[in-house]
C-alpha cells in the first residue's frame, strides 16, 4: 500500500494544531478568533475535539466548526465565560444576511474523546441540548455503556473523518468548513438525514442535540440556547445522567460562547432546606406566642 | 541507385524499430475482489499469435497481487499490467491520476506465465511506480469517497463523457461477497444480520451470545476488516446499512507481534487497527485494515485467543479457499440475514433477490484516456460482460439496486 508525502504533512498540521491549541488555552482559556479574512487551509480533526454544526431546512449547504478539545469546557468554575468566536459572516455567507431571525435554522454541538492517552478506548461522548426555556436547564441525557456509546463515536468520527477532515476552512474561520448537506455531513447526521435513523442525532440523540428541536420554530438561534453534557460510559446498566458543563450562546452580531452557569451544589439544596426549615420553625414559634400572647 | 537502397532499407529499419517502440502501455488496477475474473479475462483478449507472455506474483496465477503481460490485442503490441490496490483504491488513483506501485520492466516472462515474481507493493522489492488507466470497481464512483473534492484533491468522474457501448454505467458483472468466521466457533454461530454487523462493525467486538442466544458473556467476537482502498469494505458496510464511508472499528490479529496474513495458527493478540494512513489519507486507530481481501480471509482462518471468536467480510473468490465449515480445519461461511449462498455459490439467490451482499462490478477509465487504451478497456469490459463474469451474469439479473447497499428490487 502507498504512503504518499502528505502523510508527513498531515501528521505536521496535527501536531500545529494540537501545539497551537494548547498555546491558545494556556494564554487565553479558549480559542476565540476573531472572523477576518485568512488564508484557506485543509481542516484537521484531532480526537476530543468538538464539533458545532449549523443548518437550515430550507439551504442547500451546512456550516461545521470544529470549536476544539473538549477539555476547554470541563472542570470549568461556575461563572466562567469563554468566548469562542464571531462566525457572522460565515453564518451569512451559508443563510444570508437575515441569519439571526431566521427560524428554520438550528444549531447543536457533539463530539466524542475515543482514546485516552495510553491509547485506550474509553468513548466518552459531549453532546447538547436545548434549553426547554432561556435559563431552564436541559434535562441530562443518559449516559450509557461503553458498547452502546462506541457505536455513537463510530458515527461521530465518520463525520469527522469523512465530511470534515481534510476539506478546504471557510475564508473567516481556520477551523470551519462550508459543505452540501448530503452526504457524510453535519445535517446527515441529524434527524431526517441518510446517516441517521428514527429521527434521531447520530443514531443516538432522540430527537436531537440541536436547537430549536424542530423548524420553522421561534423566532431564530440567538433567542436558543445549548447546554452541554459529559457524557462518560456507565457499564452498570442503571443509565445515570451526564454531568452538566456549561451553555453555548450565540447573539445577533454572531459572537459565540460557552458560559458555566452557577448550578446548585447539594450542600447548597441542604443550605436552602435548612433554611426553609428554620424559618418555618421561627414563624410557627411566632405565631404561638402570639396565640399565647 | 545504391544510395536509394541504402536510404530504404535505412527507412524500412526505422520503421521496424518505431513499430517496436509503438508498444502501448496498459496499466490496470482496482478491485482485489473481482482480480481472479478480470485476470482470466485478460489472458483472454490477447491474440492467440505471436502467443502472450506473461510473469506474476505469488504462485497462482488468479490471485496474484501483480502482473505483467507482453503481446497482441487486436493485432496491436500491448504492454499490460495489473497491480491490485483495491476498488476505492482503484477510483482514487486513475480519477486523481496518482501512481501505483507495478512491476518493473524487464522481469521474468514466459508464454506459460512465470510464477514467483517479487510483490512489487511490498517494501524493498523492486517497483515501477505508474499512474494507472483502468480501474476494476465493486462499487459506484458516487458512492466512494473519490468522486468530487477529498483531502483537497479533485477526482473527476470517470468515464462521464467517454462510455463502453454496450454496458450500463460501465458495470461488468456482479461481484459476490460472504461474511466468514474463524475457528473454534460455536456449532451454533451460522449466521450475520445486517443488525448484528451494524454493532459489531461500530464498536469492534461483541458479545458471542448476539449470535447465539447463549448465556455465554465472556466470549466476544472481534471484527476483522479491509482499509479504505477496499470496495469489498464499502460494500458491506453500505449493505449493512452501517454507511459506505462509516469509521468503524477494526481488529489487528498478530502472532508473535507480527500481523498474521496466512492461515492455520493461532493468533496471540488482537488489538485495534492501529492509526495509519492509505494514499495520503488518514485512517484513525481501529478504521484500517487489511489492503488484500486474500490476507483478510487467510486471517480470519486462524484459531484465535482464548474468548475470542473472528468474523470477517471478503469476496467469495477469496473467502472460498479457507471454508471448510468445520471449525477445526478453516473457516465457516456465514448466512446473511438467512440465506446461505454457497460453495459454489448458487446464482439464483442473488439474480433472484434472496441474497443481497453483493455488488456492481464496473470498469472505469479517464475521459482523457488515449484511444488506444480506451479501446482496450472496452474489449475487456465486453468479454467479461458477455463471457467471462461468473453466474449470474449482469443480463441474467432478476433484480437491481440503484446504489451501493441499496434496496434490491425485483424488475418484472
């Protein structure tokens, strides 16, 4: 079998990118650009990264963006906000000037970390979910064994491997690609696409990980929001809920980010109730004096 | 007047020696799966006289990695090689023009054939690198990753203005595939589905009782595979319903560290393909896989570690020689979802529907490609259409599919 030069190339440009990664997070928490013209240059996907993918009902063409490793969004403190980038031209070069409102469009983000650093299978899976309102939390999907998730990582890689890799970036985004929504493509994989079955995300997701869930529906994706989920395998068969991570926004103007959103910790719920409790406990001594009174 | 001799028989050597030179060079590559068809088809079409002489790899003629044929094909001298690099292989290296590794020449040829010529694909052995005219294809160019832009490269679609008269869509024949397991399986491990492969394929292995019903969780079974060059690859997995481009998981089996490409031992390890890359593309850990249907099934007919069972997918032509259907001595042919084809296979299930892993198999060419070669390229394509493809022939068919994997429909 041949190997041809751009093997080498190719392992270079991995290897930028991986160094180039750790660069920008060791500098700046995350890996925001800003959208500004730049050389196009062949996209490359590492395990652990990320995608986000953009579509709409009514385009011919979808937008996937490798937003990076997933280790940018974990062990996150409450509050954090990470800004990845602004993709509004990108956005408007797929759907046209009038992205922001159009409601046919959705959005939604998965990626799968396969290997650890010894190489072995561990499948870890991140996906999204739609908040049911702003400030709502989604419920968690489920987490399952490490079979059942290997089978939703085959899916993933082949979109990374077949409709990312190696295909030409946007002009505006270094990390971001412009594709026909057939094929191997983010909007295959996604409910009423060829590569997945029942309505599902990537075979797995019912019905999705996107926002909105269906179009045309509200009044566009900045009036949505995503929250994330680590989905780690569980082999004990009782499907417990994925860890929380943080919510993807996105505004008007096209500026995404990633916010980690104070969630009550269970001392906190025991702080509450406690509370609650004691001021129950007061009123009624209250009110008993005063009938005693 | 001596001079006037002399500048003719000057004339008449020159054109003797441009005659010789005149040789057309052929270069032909593509599906392992359908090589021992296509191979006996190429003997074929050489003119009976001055008699072809030809050298190979290996020691059997039909499944040799790589050849090379010196004679006459419709009164023209011809130089043909063939250097299998499998289906998808085959597409991305005549559409993208992009060489491949034949034999050099100058080697060893008779009018018999002479066997035993070094592999020129293996690393060290000499080589002729050479960009292909002709590729044999088990599947549609539209349904491989090598039809429009991949990585950054253009692959123009073959013979899109330039056709063979008298085929469809350049399809030849129909090219068989069977899914076999390795030794020491269960007397009650008979079959694949299309589900079952779908899960195995995704994750790599599972567990033995998916086959059996058994109770028996320890032992799993471990997929075995071709890399991405292959069309017997996209075929099962676009037939399975897992996707003809899907990144799947795949096992190594090695023997003393070594990869095990012949059968009859036993296999030490299995661990997961480990990350390469096929023609400039990247195949991540566990999506490669083997680049011949031949050391694939040769493979599988090994006994394997303890708790482990092999399942694998090939083209018949190379899956037949390691059946046995006894677990001790070789390999089991598998029923897909059901039906048993057979060895010898019987046609009727498939030119009548009831068996469905199988595929088209065409012949491809550039729209550029020189007359002479074109020409060539047709004659082989009608004798294997008409003469040479095995049962049931294209024309025999009952039933179509419109695609790779796609639902084969009856046509009265």
């Amino acid at each position: 079998m041949q190997k041809l030069q751009i093997t080498d190339s190719i392992l270079i440009q991995m290897k930028i990118k991986n160094f180039a990664l750790t660069a920008a997070l060791v500098l700046a928490g995350t890996a925001f650009f800003q959208q500004t013209a730049t050389a196009q240059t062949p996209v490359v996907y590492t395990d652990g990264d990320l995608f986000m993918g953009f579509r709409s009902s009514t385009a011919t063409n979808d937008y996937l963006w490798d937003i990076g490793q997933f280790s940018q969004f974990t062990n996150l403190a409450a509050g954090t906000h990470l800004a990845l980038g602004n993709i509004s031209a990108d956005l408007t070069t797929v759907f046209g000037v009038n992205w922001a409102s159009n409601n046919n469009i959705q959005w939604g983000s998965a990626g799968t970390h396969d290997f650890d650093s010894s190489g072995n299978q561990i499948v870890n899976l991140y996906a999204t979910k739609a908040e049911p309102t702003l400030g709502t939390l989604a419920s968690p999907w489920l987490r399952q064994s490490t079979s059942n998730q290997g089978f939703t990582s085959s899916r993933i890689e082949t979109l990374a491997f077949f409709g990312f890799f190696g295909n030409t970036s946007t002009a505006n985004n270094p990390n971001a690609i412009i594709q026909p929504t057939l094929g191997t493509s983010w909007a295959s994989f996604q409910p009423g696409g060829a590569n997945t079955t029942g309505g599902t995300s990537f075979d797995t997701w019912n019905p999705t990980v996107e926002a909105p869930g269906n179009v045309p529906f509200g009044t566009g994706i900045p009036t949505t929001r995503l929250d994330l989920f680590e989905i780690l395998p569980d082999n004990g068969g009782l499907n417990p809920p994925s860890t929380y991570l943080g919510t993807f926004s996105i505004d008007s103007l096209g500026n995404v980010s990633f916010d980690t959103l104070p969630i009550p910790e269970p001392s906190t719920y025991a702080l509450l109730i406690a509370g609650g409790l004691l001021a129950l406990f007061v009123a009624r001594r209250q009110r008993k004096s005063n009938i005693n009174a | 007047m001596k001079l006037i001799r002399t500048l003719t028989l000057g004339a008449l050597a020159l054109g003797c020696l441009s005659v010789a030179q005149a040789q057309t060079p052929i270069r032909i590559t593509g599906s392992t799966a359908f090589r021992g068809t296509a191979l006996t088809s190429i003997l074929n079409i050489f003119d009976p006289s001055p008699a072809v002489q030809y050298g190979y790899t290996g020691t059997t003629y039909t499944s040799s990695k790589a050849a090379i044929f010196l004679g006459n094909i419709g009164g023209n001298s011809v130089k043909l090689k063939t250097s299998w690099s499998g289906s998808e292989g085959g597409i991305q290296t005549v559409s993208g023009q992009i060489t491949v590794k034949f034999l050099p020449d100058g080697v060893a040829v008779s009018t018999g054939g002479t066997s035993g010529l070094p592999d020129p694909t293996v690393a060290g052995n000499a080589n002729s690198p050479e960009v292909p005219d002709i590729a044999f294809s088990d599947t549609f160019q539209s349904s491989s990753a090598f039809s429009g832009t991949f990585f950054g490269v253009n692959y123009p679609a073959l013979n899109s203005s330039v056709t063979t008269t008298g085929t469809t869509n350049q399809i030849i024949g129909i090219v068989q595939f069977k899914w076999i397991a390795g030794r020491s399986i269960p007397a009650n491990f008979t079959n694949m589905t299309s589900q079952l492969a779908r899960n195995l394929y995704s994750i790599g292995s599972a567990g033995v009782a998916l086959w059996t019903g058994s109770t028996d969780h320890a032992t799993k079974v471990f997929a075995i595979g071709r890399d991405i060059d292959s069309g017997t690859r996209l075929t099962s997995f676009a037939e399975t319903g897992l996707g003809a481009k899907a990144v799947v998981k795949q096992f190594e089996p090695k023997t003393g560290g070594v990869r095990v490409t012949t059968a009859g031992g036993t296999i030490s390890t299995l661990t997961l393909w480990p990350l390469e890359f096929v023609n400039g593309i990247v195949e991540p850990p566990g999506n490669g896989g083997y680049s011949s249907g031949g050391q694939l099934a040769a493979a599988v007919n090994n006994f394997p570690p303890a708790n482990s069972l092999l399942v694998g997918y090939s083209g018949t032509g190379d899956a037949d020689p390691q059946i046995t259907n006894n677990a001790s001595t070789g390999a089991t042919e598998l029923s897909y979802n059901g039906v048993t084809l057979g060895k010898p296979e019987n046609p009727d299930l498939i030119s009548e529907g009831a068996y469905t892993f199988w595929g088209y198999e065409h012949l491809y060419y550039r729209d550029s490609t020189p007359s002479d070669v074109a020409t060539v390229a047709d004659t082989l394509a009608l004798r294997i259409l008409n003469t040479d493809a095995p049962a049931p022939k294209f024309a025999a068919m009952q039933v179509s599919r419109n695609t790779d994997g796609a639902v084969v429909i009856q046509k009265y």
